[in-house]
C-alpha cells in the first residue's frame, strides 16, 4: 500500500504527489517541497497525498548553482 500523508503534515520528500479526495473525486497532481506543509483543500474535505515521484529541488541540487 501507498504510504498517504495529510494535510497539515510537514513534507519529508520533494516531488510529485498524486492528491486523493475522498468521495471518488478525480484525483490530481501537485508539487510538494521538503520542509513545507501538505496543504488543506478548497474543500475542506478529506484528502490524502501519495508520492508518484521523488525529485530533488532544483535549489538543492549539487549540479545547480544558487543563482547569486
């Protein structure tokens, strides 16, 4: 099983995730960074976050330069 994170909780992993709303809702993607919070709904109802895709934020990677 998909491991599922809530709103409110603190991202533990940059990436892709896929948001599923209860009550059979189409679900739908959204980025989500380390260290920030999985925000609510508009709804306000049940969802619950599921990592298709970890990926490393670009200001993070080793590659990139920070710009300044």
């Amino acid at each position: 099983m998909t491991e599922q994170h809530r709103p409110g909780e603190v991202v533990k992993t940059s990436g892709i995730y896929k948001v599923v709303r209860e009550g059979g809702n189409a679900a739908f993607e959204v980025t989500c960074v380390e260290g920030e919070h999985f925000p609510p709904t508009r709804s306000g109802k049940g969802a619950h976050y599921e990592l298709l895709h970890a990926a490393t934020h670009s200001h993070k990677h080793s590659e990139l330069g920070s710009g300044d």
